[in-house]
C-alpha cells in the first residue's frame, strides 16, 4: 500500500491500495506500447464482449478484437466463440498510439480451412455438414469451421419442384450431401443434395 496522508496528532494514517495498482497498471502499459508494432503476436486475457467484437487486456492496455477478425467460421454473436477470462492468441493488426486503439485478430493465427480445400475435398466426394441459413435460392451448409456449400434449390429433389429450401431442409438440420464443383478463386462449394439419393430417372 501506499501512504497517502499522515496526521500525527490525531495518530491517523490513510493508506491507499489503489494508487499502487495504478501505478503498476501505468508501468505495464508503457511496458506494452514500447513493444507493440504490426505483426506482433501475444497472449491476452478477454476482458469485455460486445456485439461488434471483443476486448482483449495485454497488459496495461486493452486491443480491439472486432468480429470480422475472430474466426473463419460462422457465428451469432462474439460470445459464442469466447467468453471473459478466456486466455486468448492474437496478433496485432495496426493501432493508434495517440487515440490508445489497437486492433487485433485471432482470426489471423487460425488456419484458413480455403487453403487445404483442394487436398480435403473434390468432386464426387459425399460431406455431412450442418444447415446454416436457407434463401430463397438455397441452402448454406457448414462442412467445417470456416468453410460452407451452397445447396441450390434445383439441386435438392429428383421429382419435386421445390421453390423454397425450407420445403426441403431447416436451418439445424444435419445434412449428407455431393460436392458438385470447388472454385476457390471465388471461396464457392456447390453442393447436391439429391445426389445422395438414387435417380429414379434412371
């Protein structure tokens, strides 16, 4: 602690916890900004989620992740991908020494699942994924982390006309489907779900 007034006549002394957490909270921060630069991976401790990212402390000074930089795969809201006090890699991305900002990614330290899809997967090949969002023109399938087939609506039955995803699937559903055609210059799967089934046609 720290003494922060001392009165002798009335034997009374004030002491202060805080003003020593303050300081070291002020030495760690300095200690931090003297390193930070663009590239610089580090481990932090999650200390706030809001709905547009996460704040992560790395020592004296928090970082921004926002939720566009904290996993390749899909999700609601930040807190279903971590929680406070979750000990966390990141990588700084740029900052703002005046404004105190510094942006971060964990997203970025994650293998990009589009990398390896060639080697993972090909044409042909039957996947199980999980419905992740219906349109009116199909169904969006999660076959990992990070990496989602879009089912097209005339892909999904050999006999009924379906003018809607939602006659055939739910967003939930656990699906088997075809992988059709990979293009990686764009990040598309198409996928098939009536391959999965015999062609009564034939």
């Amino acid at each position: 602690v720290k003494i922060i007034e001392l009165n002798r006549r009335r034997n009374r002394v004030i002491i202060s916890r805080r003003s020593i957490l303050e300081e070291e909270i002020a030495e760690k921060k300095a200690e931090t900004l003297q390193h930070l630069e663009p590239g610089l991976k580090l481990e932090g401790e999650v200390v706030e989620i809001t709905d547009f990212g996460v704040f992560v402390n790395l020592g004296g000074i928090d970082g921004l992740v926002h939720r566009s930089e904290l996993t390749h795969g899909r999700f609601s809201h930040p807190r279903d991908v971590v929680k406070v006090g979750d000990k966390v890699r990141v990588e700084v991305l740029d900052m703002d020494l005046e404004r105190e900002r510094i942006n971060l990614s964990m997203k970025s330290l994650m293998a990009n699942p589009w990398d390896n899809v060639l080697a993972n997967y090909s044409i042909g090949q039957k996947i199980s994924g999980k419905v992740t969002n219906l349109t009116p023109f199909g169904a969006f399938v999660e076959i990992e982390p990070g990496l989602e087939g879009l089912i097209h609506v005339s892909e999904m039955s050999w006999t009924k006309r379906v003018r809607h995803p939602k006659e055939i699937v739910t967003e939930g559903d656990e699906v088997e489907a075809m992988i059709l055609k990979v293009d990686t210059n764009q990040q598309r799967i198409s996928l098939g779900l009536r391959q999965t089934q015999p062609d009564p046609w034939s």
